[in-house]
C-alpha cells in the first residue's frame, strides 16, 4: 500500500518536474519581451501627458493624504510632473498618468491600465475618436475639475458615468498633490 | 473514426457550449467584441488539441488514481505557454481576457475531452477532436460576440477590423469595427453581464429547439417507413 | 485598514458579485441550484475551500514563486493546490458530515474545476492584496457566491411552475432568469460607502 503512494507521487513529481522545465524553457524565451511591453505602456503614458525629452525624476509626496497616488514623477525639463495614481472604476482598478503644469493644470491624462467594459469604461482609454476627445477635454482643467453634470465642464462618457467620474476625481486629486508639494 | 462524422458532432450535435452546456463561464464574460472571441476561441482550440494529443499518448503509462491530477498538470502547462505567448505577443488580447486566460485551466471542456475521450482512443482520432470540438467552441463565441457587439453598439469586427484608413485586419486589438449603425442606439446592457446570461440563454434554447425538430423529423420518418412496410406486407 | 477590508467584502458580496458581475463559477451555479439545502451546503463548501486556497497560494506565491523568480509557474502551483485541498475537505466531510457529503455528491470533486476558486486566487495576484486582504477577498467572494446561488435557487424553484416554451428547459430558462437577477444587481454598481 504504502509503496503504491510512493510510486504514485513519483509519476506526478516527474510529470510536474517536466511540465515546471518546458515552462521554464517557454518562459526564459519571452520575458525580456513582456518586461518590455509591460514598461513601454508607462513611458508612453509620460510622454502622451508631458512631452519631455531629458527623462523624469522621482519625487516625494504625502502618501498619507493621497493614498490612490503611486509615483510624482518631475520632469527634468522643468516643465511639470507626471502623476500616476491607482484608483477604483466601475469594474476594477484603472491605473492612469496625468500631468500637471508648473502653473497646476492639468496638461493630459493617460490611462495605462484598467479593465472596464469594452464599449462602456474602455473608452477612455481607447484610441478611437471618441476616447481622444474625452482625454482632451482634461487639458488645461485646474483642481476643481467636474463632471458637466456636478456643474463642472467634463462632458461624461456615454453609459460609463462612474468610469468617467473616477479619471476626473483622480485628475483632481493629481494636481493636489501636486500643489501640497508647495 | 468517420471524420465528417467527428466534424459533425463538434460543431452541431455534441457541441461542448450548445449541448454539453459546459464551458460557459468565459463564453459569456469575454464576447463583448469579436477580437476577443476569435483570441479566446482559437488559444482554447489550440490548448485543448495539444493536451488531447499529450493524454492519447500517454494513456497507457497514466496511473488510474491520479490520473485527474495529471490531466490538470498537462494543462496548466499548455495553458501558461499560451498565456505567456500571448503576454509577449499578443498583449492586446491578453490584457483583454485577462484572467480568462489562467481560467482555461480549469474550463471543463479540456477536462471531460481528456477524461471522456482521449483515454480511450488513438493519438490520431484525439487530435481531430480537438480541432472539431474546438472549433464548435470558436463557432459559438463568434456567434455571441457578433450578436452581442451588434445589438450593444451596432458594431461589427470591434477590435479586429479597422475601416478608418481602408479595410484591414488589426491583429493588435486597435480596430474600430465597422459601424453598422450608430453606437447611442444600441442596447448598451448587452455589453454588460446580462446581455452574456441572456445571449447563451437564447442560443442553448435555440439549439434544442433544431435538435429536437430534427429528431421529431426523423422519428416521424421512420414511422412512416414502419407503416409503408406493414402495408406491404399486408398487400 | 479596515476601510479597505470592508470596501473588499462589500465589492466582492454586492458590487463585484463573482457571478452576476465576473462570471467565475458558472458551471456549479447553474447545475447546483436546484434545490435551497444543497445550493447551501455547496456554498458553504465552496466558502471554505475560497478562503483556505487564498491563504495558502499566497503564502506560496509571495514566499516561494517570487522570491525564487518563478512567477510564470504561478496557474500550475494554485491548481495543484487547489486540488489537493478540495481532496482533504472530501475527506474531512465524508468523516465529520457524512450527510452532506451524500448530498453534495460529484458537486464536491468538481470544486476543483470552479472557476471562482482559481479565479480569486489569481485576482488577489493582480490586485497585489496584502495576506489579510487576499484572505478576506476569498471568504466574502465565496459568501458572494453563496448568495448568489441559494438567491438563484429559490427562483429555480419558481420557475419549474412557470409556462414557458419546451425548447427553453433546462439551462435557457435558468440562463435567461440569471440574466434578470445579473441585471438587479447591477443596482449595486458603483457603490462607495467606505
């Protein structure tokens, strides 16, 4: 009986130990790549809210008082910061970078991750017409940014309201903590 | 093994969505555009061809007792390939299955084919039922995915066709689709979970409704052959 | 802190309800919810196994699988040991319940397969959950999930007495009642209290 079990965890083990090298090998083979892909998604992000050209430095912020933000990025040109912050959507966490002028507005918003309804939240992020002209809408927005229907300028998505409200409080939010770095 | 008839019961008369009613999980939350339906489709195709030919092969060495445990290791090999592929590759549509993808592990199709055909046949005859069964399960997606995307945003190929600068294939995921009709009057809520309860609903009851019509057919049929020979064996 | 826990159970209870919001569990929710007492002890059970499975694939993943580099192994460690869990609470039940272990039948292996109990494992990976944040996420998704099922069964139990056409019996029907009860609980959506 006992020696049953032994050989019958042996032939798993052996199964598993092949299976755990061929992924290792398939695994050795791409994740430069996905590494790659994972990190391009941010620097695009910067660049699409800040053009830059001489790269950014880190920044200390309160994380206390502004718990959703995850990094205060300045740009070593002087011209403003980029701020990414994680914060809840409709259907998950959507993780954006926003930039923010010296003069504390908003200079572009980029979302690099999130997992909302294709066709609903999705188009914010989206490179579609429609997704363009609601990232647009925050360029030049201050800290008292809205949505049209809290009485602010932000014309929300269509069927995606609680999406749309998520960017533009994260937008506000940014340029805060922005503004709290004196 | 007839192969029209293999073809036959994977796409229609022993479809894994539409009659063994398994495998419904990812049907109904990823077919909200057709790039993911057609992704989803052919990576469950692929994974399950592979792992019907890995357990036809290894059948006669694969302990009784723990067979079910090397079924599931096979798997989560050939399912991690894929997902890393995909990550590298294809990162459009991994970022849009998401967890689906890791989830294909524990998708009853892959199992019940191992344990209820590829244990008891030839390599051979395993990987044609691969193929067969998973197109029956690309078949349904891409029927769920134009149906859904049609009636919720009155959009045809989202995320894999692109009409923006002449007709072309994205295989990145970046495609409009073609806009059938404007997107304001569509049913919005067909993107969401209700539309995906809904649209497999109404296919699965469509389904047994042409396979219950066509059995009535045949046993109408052969009710008339019974009489018409008892006819002549009167005469 | 605990803002953060109680905004994890009510997303994974109402919000974000695993089934009629996520669609992972699918395949025993609509097979199992015949009846209110077995769709509660299948809940009950799958509670257990959610909640132990979080604990355990996250002590492996953060103390083994990372630190060693080997996160693309990550799909093969939970399932195995998701099976070998759902192997011992068979065990322990057909010890210490015998009567629910009958009752739940093949529904118990078949935890294994449900796409809830990996599904939550892998969510508490993506969302980066802390210990007590990734345990809490799979007992209150394993209550959501609960919920969900003995709600859905006691409509099931309704609509065997409703007319509705022949080719509709069995799983249409139930699909299509599940697509109304999804759409109640989209009243949740959005929801912030803490």
């Amino acid at each position: 009986m006992n020696n049953k079990i032994v050989k019958l965890s042996m032939v798993l083990f052996v199964i598993c130990a092949i299976t755990a090298g061929i992924l290792g090998i398939v695994n050795a083979l791409t994740w430069e790549r996905i590494d790659q892909i994972t990190h391009q998604k941010e620097y695009e992000a910067y660049a699409a809210v800040l053009g830059s050209e001489s790269g950014y430095t880190q920044v200390e912020f309160d994380k206390a008082a502004f718990p959703t933000v995850d990094s205060v990025n300045q740009s070593n040109d002087g011209n403003g910061y980029v701020v990414t912050s994680t914060f809840s959507g409709a259907q998950g966490n959507i993780t954006m970078a926003c930039g923010v002028g010296t003069d504390l507005k908003c200079t572009g918003i980029s979302i690099i991750e999130h997992s909302e309804t294709s066709g609903l939240g999705a188009v914010a992020a989206s490179t579609s017409s429609a997704g363009e002209a609601f990232r647009a809408q925050f360029v030049g927005q201050d800290e008292g940014i809205a949505l049209s229907k809290a009485g602010g300028s932000i014309d929300a998505l269509a069927g995606a309201t609680i999406t749309s409200n998520a960017v533009t409080n994260a937008t506000a939010t940014s340029i805060k903590c922005i503004a709290s770095l004196g | 093994m007839n192969r029209k008839q293999q073809f036959k019961e994977g796409l229609i008369t022993n479809n894994p969505v539409l009659v063994q009613q398994i495998g419904m999980c990812a049907t109904m939350a990823i077919t909200t555009t057709l790039f993911n339906g057609i992704g989803m489709g052919l990576s469950v195709l692929i994974i399950l061809t592979c792992c019907n030919v890995v357990v036809a092969a290894l059948r006669k060495i694969i302990p009784d007792e723990i067979r079910l445990a090397i079924f599931v290791v096979v798997i989560a090999g050939f399912v991690t390939i894929v997902d890393l592929l995909l990550q590298a590759f294809i990162p459009a549509l991994s970022a849009a299955l998401g967890v689906f993808i890791p989830l294909i592990v524990v998708n009853c199709i892959i199992i019940g084919r191992a344990e209820a055909f590829c244990q008891k046949n030839t390599v051979k005859d395993s990987f044609f039922d691969g193929i067969f069964q998973g197109l029956g399960y690309t078949c349904v997606l891409i029927i769920m995915c134009v149906f859904r995307e049609f009636v919720g945003s009155g959009r045809f190929g989202g995320g894999l066709i692109d009409v923006a600068n002449g007709f072309r294939f994205t295989l990145d995921g970046t495609g409009g689709g073609i806009q059938i009709f404007p997107e304001e009057f569509g049913a919005a809520i067909m993107n969401l979970p209700f539309g995906g309860f809904l649209t497999l609903g109404l296919l699965i009851g469509l389904m047994q409704y042409a396979l219950k019509r066509s059995e009535k057919k045949k046993k109408a049929a052969e009710h008339a052959a019974k009489e018409a020979a008892l006819k002549e064996v009167e005469e | 802190m605990l803002a953060n826990i109680l905004s994890i159970s009510l997303g994974a209870i109402l919000i974000n309800n695993f089934i009629f919001s996520q669609f992972l569990g699918c395949c025993p929710f609509l097979g199992c919810s015949n009846k209110v007492d077995t769709a509660a002890g299948m809940g009950l059970a799958v509670v257990f196994v959610m909640g132990l499975a979080s604990a355990i694939c996250w002590v492996i993943d953060n103390y083994i699988l990372i630190p060693l580099n080997l996160a693309f192994l990550e799909t093969l460690a939970f399932i195995l040991v998701i099976a070998a869990l759902v192997q011992f609470v068979e065990m322990f039940l057909k010890k210490s319940v015998p009567s629910l272990y009958s009752a739940l039948g093949i529904y118990l292996p078949l935890i294994t397969t449900n796409c809830a109990v990996l599904g939550v494992v892998l969510l508490n990976v993506q969302n980066n959950y802390n210990f007590i944040e990734s345990v809490v996420y799979g007992i209150t998704g394993g209550l959501g999930f609960m919920l969900a099922i003995v709600l859905f069964a006691s409509v099931r139990e309704r609509t065997q007495f409703s007319d509705y056409p022949e080719c509709f019996e069995g799983f249409p029907i139930c699909l299509v009642s599940a697509a109304l009860v999804a759409m109640a609980f989209m009243g949740f959506s959005g929801m912030k209290i803490f």
